[in-house]
C-alpha cells in the first residue's frame, strides 16, 4: 500500500507541476479524479507499447540461430520489468479509482489479464520451438490490453467532457 501511495502522490505531484490541473480544465472534484485517473490509464498504456517492443525484441532474438542466450535473458528481464511496472501502474489506478466510475471494470479485466501475462513471460525458455507460441500469444494480449484501456479512458472521461477533451 505504501507504494501505491507514493506512486499515486508522484502522479498527482506530476499533474500539478505540469499544470494539468488548476488551469480552469476542471469544475469539480469529481472531473479533476477522471483527469489523474485519466493519466494513470495512459501510463500504463505506454508501458503495454514498451511490453510489446520487448515481444518484438524477444521474437528478433528467438529468430536467430544459434540464440544468443544473453540477449535473451536481457530481454526476458526487460520485458518481465514492463509487466511488472504495469501490475503496479494499475494497482494505482484501481487505488484511485472514484467509487462508481465505469472504468472500474475494465481496469479489473486488465488485472485478470497481467495475470497471465506475467505468467506467459515467466515461462519464456529461450527455446523459439516453445517461445514463440508465447509472444504471439503475448502480442495479442498486450494489444487487447491497449484496447481495454483505451475504453478504460473513455469511461473514466465520461461526463467529464473538458478532461476528455483535454485527452485526446
């Protein structure tokens, strides 16, 4: 909880020093929660693009023989640091979640999901025979993840319409 807390005090210190809130963008306090959930959600979206670069490298490396199993275990770290990051990322974002709003359960479908998703990174071997299945498998859940939160953003800026304008 502890790091949560500091994540979520980082974010909103984030947003207050960059402006994003205080500029008139928001009426209530209800629409300033949408803006910083809002910015949860898109960071965890730029780590799912950071989780599928590391697929991509995966798959470079895995196409290569022999495989340099240095490279490998280096990717493997990256990629398991990325799912990680965003296990984090979003345990934040349901933390800060307004009680009610309709992005609650999306972000609970991406909790389902990094599940297994840490899981399929885990069991990465270095071996493109059992590999690659899995960071196909991989790429598809992680663009799913990127379509989930994208609708995650727009239920969040529902009824928020100046912090959804300010999104997109």
């Amino acid at each position: 909880m502890a790091r949560t807390t500091t994540a979520v005090a980082l974010l909103v210190g984030a947003l207050l020093s960059s402006g994003a809130l205080g500029q008139g963008m928001m009426s209530t306090p209800a629409c300033e929660q949408a803006l910083i959930l809002a910015n949860g959600i898109n960071i965890n979206i730029e780590d799912q693009k950071q989780e599928q670069a590391s697929v991509v490298k995966l798959q470079a490396i895995l196409g290569k023989n022999p495989v340099d199993m240095n490279a490998f275990a280096a990717a493997k770290s990256d990629l398991l640091a990325f799912v990680n990051n965003g296990i984090q990322i979003r345990q934040m974002n349901q933390a800060i979640t307004p009680k009610g709003n309709k992005a609650t359960a999306g972000l609970a479908k991406v909790a389902n999901a990094q599940l297994d998703e840490l899981n399929l990174a885990m069991s990465l071997t270095g071996k493109p025979d059992q590999d690659n299945k899995v960071l196909q498998t991989l790429a598809g859940d992680f663009a799913g993840g990127i379509m989930v939160n994208m609708q995650n953003l727009m239920d969040v800026s529902q009824n928020h319409s100046p912090t959804r304008n300010a999104l997109l």
